[in-house]
C-alpha cells in the first residue's frame, strides 16, 4: 500500500521493478488504483507476484485507463496457462500495443515541434518565443 501512495505521487520515476512481492488482494488493487493516475510509469515488472484474480482484473481495468505504461511484465506468458488466463494477456497485449503506438505519435509529433521551432528563430506552433527541451535523464 505505501508503494501505491507513492505512485499517486510520483512524477519523476519511469521504471518500477516489484517482482517476488507476493500482493495480496489489497496491495493489488492498491497498486492498480495508484496507476490509474501516475501517468510517468512507463516499465513495471510484477514477475513472481502470484497477482490475484480480482487483481489481474484490477490491472487490466488500470490499463483501459493508464497510456503511460508501454511494459508490464507479468511472467505468466507459458503454455501452461489456462485458456481464460491467455485471453486475459492477450487483453493486456492490445492495449500495452495502443500505448506504445500513441507514444511514438506524440514523439514524433514532438519532434516535428522541434525543428519546426529550430526553422523559425526558436518559435514554434505554440507561438512563444523560446523552446525548452526536457530530457527523462
């Protein structure tokens, strides 16, 4: 739970690594109500969490949601996964692919800002003077 209060929080970390944690239920849906408003994350990785069920649906209701994560790492992509489980990843799949895509539609839009800016004496399509460039560094 104080993980989750401190991603509701968080604007500066990208990459979060929580695999071997054992979530219970609670911490589950801690953790999915946090991301419904962290919108840095981008990397989580819950490897070797035994997520619940009522957790998994948090997560997969989290992302619908949440466009910042690109990877979530589950470690549950085996073949001996039941039917329902593999149609849950492949739920979590599309819509981790949809956030990628609009990802690099806003890099790319962002890119084109800044030589557009470059062309013009530092001006751009918001029509200010100056441009500043901030790096995840």
């Amino acid at each position: 739970k104080h993980i989750a209060e401190g991603l509701k929080r968080n604007s500066a970390l990208i990459e979060l690594v929580l695999s071997y944690n054992k979530f219970q239920v609670e911490g589950d849906k801690a953790l999915a109500e946090a991301l419904q408003v962290n919108n840095t994350l981008t990397y989580l990785s819950l490897h070797q969490d035994k997520i619940t069920q009522e957790g998994a649906r948090a997560l997969i209701e989290t992302l619908k949601v949440n466009k910042s994560i690109t990877y979530l790492g589950l470690g549950l992509y085996s073949s001996k996964a039941s039917k329902n489980t593999r149609r849950k990843l492949r739920s979590v799949d599309r819509l981790l692919k949809r956030n990628v895509e609009d990802k690099r539609k806003s890099d790319e839009s962002h890119r084109i800002a800044f030589e557009e800016a470059l062309k013009n004496d530092g001006k751009g399509p918001w029509n200010r003077s100056k441009l500043m460039v901030v790096g995840r560094g």
